[in-house]
C-alpha cells in the first residue's frame, strides 16, 4: 500500500515537471541542460554567474540561432583558447617589463658603479697630488731653512768681521794714539832736557 502511494506521488510529480516544462517552452524561454552546467560560481558570495545563456527556439533551425552542445562546446573552448592566448600574452608582456625593469636597474647599478670607480680613482689622484704637494713642500722648507742658515751664517760671519775690524782699528787707533803720545811726551822730555842744558 505505501508503495503504491509513494508511486502516485512520483508519477504526479514527473507531470507537473512536464507540465512546467511544456509551459516554459511555449514562452521561448527554456534553456537547455548543457547551459546549466556552465554556470561560475563567485567564491566570494555564492552567487552563480552563467557563462552560455541562450535561448532556445523550437520554431528556428539548428544553424539559425539555437547551437548545438558540440558547437557550444567547440565555442567555449575556442573563448577559453582565446582567453588562455589573452592570458599568455599578457604574462609575456609582464615578463618582457620585468626584464626590461631588470635590464635598467643592472645598467643603473653599472652606471653608479662605474661613478663609483670613477670618483675613487679621482680621489685616489688627488690623494697622491696632495701628498706628492706636502713632500715638495717639506723640501722646499727643508731648502729654505737651509739657505735662511746659511744667510744666517754668512751675516754672523760679516758681522764678525766687521767687528774684526773694528776692534783692529780700534787697536791700531789706540796704537797710534800711544806713539802719538810717546812722541809728544820725548818731544817734551826734551824740551825739559835743554834749559837744564844751558844752566
């Protein structure tokens, strides 16, 4: 008896399902099977998202509109082919920037190491000028100290002869003042010496 019952009830739902799908297609707005299942589903809310949704027309023929599941196969692999190629293509083009982004910073890199190499050089040239200058420059002090020395004792060597020779003319001075005196007191001696003479 329940078994009955459960057919009943089975049979009166598989003719209420005709009777819907008769319904819906009289109205031209029956999609077929395969197009339930090309549905995307977002991750995010749940939402479904059909990706081939096309009605169907029992009044058109099949190459007038309505497609057949193999042409709608071969579509939606040539729009995923297509989408693959557009895919490529763009991560070929993101790889060519990368490179290219890659090529400008070594070259840059080059470049600052080359200033880089360039500026020790320089600083390197003038470090050495700078310490070829301070050795000239302690011989040329080293020469001047030794020609402000040898002026210095050619000047104490003039002064010494000049005091030399004063003190010789001095001597000679006083010599001759000693003879001029000598003379002058024999001269008067003997002006002393007559008048006793004479007596």
């Amino acid at each position: 008896m329940k078994i009955k019952a459960f057919n009943l009830c089975f049979l009166c739902a598989l003719f209420l399902l005709s009777v819907v799908a008769t319904e819906t297609l009289k109205e031209g707005k029956q999609y077929t099977k395969e197009s339930k299942k090309n549905v995307l589903v977002d991750k995010l809310d749940g939402g479904r998202k059909p990706i081939d949704i096309e009605s169907f027309d029992q009044n058109k023929p099949v190459g007038a509109g309505n497609l057949t599941r193999e042409e709608r196969i071969m579509a939606l692999k040539a729009e995923m082919k297509a989408k693959m190629k557009e895919r490529e293509a763009k991560k070929k083009e993101r790889e060519a920037k990368l490179k290219e982004l890659e090529a400008k910073k070594t070259e840059r890199k080059l470049h600052q190491n080359e200033i880089a190499l360039a500026e020790e050089q320089e600083k390197k040239k003038r470090e050495k000028e700078r310490q070829w200058e301070i050795l000239m420059l302690r011989k040329i002090n080293k020469l001047k100290a030794r020609l402000a020395a040898r002026k210095l004792l050619a000047s104490l060597a003039r002064a010494k002869a000049k005091a030399n020779a004063k003190h010789l003319e001095m001597e000679a001075k006083q010599k001759a003042k000693e003879i001029a005196r000598e003379e002058r007191e024999r001269k008067m001696g003997r002006v002393r010496e007559k008048p006793n003479e004479e007596k």
